[in-house]
C-alpha cells in the first residue's frame, strides 16, 4: 500500500503539477502503519499483562480446584496463566506457570507429574515446580511467604 501511494503522488505531481502530494501520500502511508499496528499492540499488552477472556479464566478457576484435590498436593502457590499462539488450526493455547507444595511424604515426582498430566488433559502446557512442605528454596517466594505469615501469627 505505501508503494501504491508513492507511486500514485508521483503521477499526481506530474500530471497536475501540485508538489502537496508526496505530504499527503507519506501521512496516508503513516495512517495505514499505524493502523495496522494496533492489533500487535493490542496482542503484546494482553500477553505481557497475562490477561486472558473471562469464560477461559472460568475454567482455570476448575482445574485449580481440580489440582489442589489431587492425593499428594497440599496447595498451590503464585499459578501464572496466560494465551500463548497455537498450532495453525487450533487457535490460543492456555500456557503458565505454578507452583505447587506436596504432602509430606509424598513422592514430588509423582505429584509433578499428575499435576502435569490433569492440565495437559485440560488443554494448559504449564510449568510446574512442586516442593515438600517445609522446603524454602522456591524460586517463586511461595513458601517463604507461608512460613513468614505462620511466623507473624505465631509470635503475636
């Protein structure tokens, strides 16, 4: 389209004369940039806030409440969910990350793993970390966060 209003002010200029039109050709050619802008922007800012539709975030309330009922999970901390770009055909792919602390005793790898499996089944390819109880060498801060609160309440 830029080319064609180049080439559209040249023949304007030669044919009439007017020298305004090659101005008039490069805003147009700033118009239609900006325009066809918007919607990367528009993608970029909902990627980067980690927004997602309301119907989506519906269903990931669900399958939270699914995870924490899972035998060998005690809770989850800081899940970050957001749509990432899907396979030709199939759309938004819900991508994230969690968090998640296992009973004590249970085997970590195997609550990775179920934890992992029941989201993928539910469409989501999320990250998960999962340490025991107790364990403070998360690199999401979660488990400090619980111990300090439990630090707070118990000194007061």
């Amino acid at each position: 389209m830029g080319s064609a209003a180049v080439m559209v002010s040249t023949a304007l200029i030669y044919f009439t004369g007017f020298q305004g039109w090659d101005p008039i050709a490069s805003c147009v050619i700033a118009i239609l940039i900006f325009l066809s802008s918007i919607p990367l922007i528009k993608s970029s800012a909902r990627k980067l806030l980690l927004t997602i539709p309301d119907d989506t975030e519906y269903a990931l309330r669900d399958t939270l409440a699914s995870v924490s009922s899972l035998r060998g999970v005690a809770s989850y901390t800081v899940p970050r969910f957001w749509l990432g770009d899907g396979v030709e055909g199939e759309g938004e792919k819900i991508l994230g990350v969690m968090h998640v602390q296992a009973t004590r005793g249970s085997d970590l790898d195997d609550v990775k793993e179920r934890v992992r499996i029941l989201l993928f089944e539910r469409g989501m390819n999320v990250v998960v970390q999962v340490e025991g109880i107790g364990e403070t060498g998360c690199w999401c801060g979660g488990m400090r966060e619980l111990n300090f609160r439990r630090f707070e309440s118990s000194s007061s």
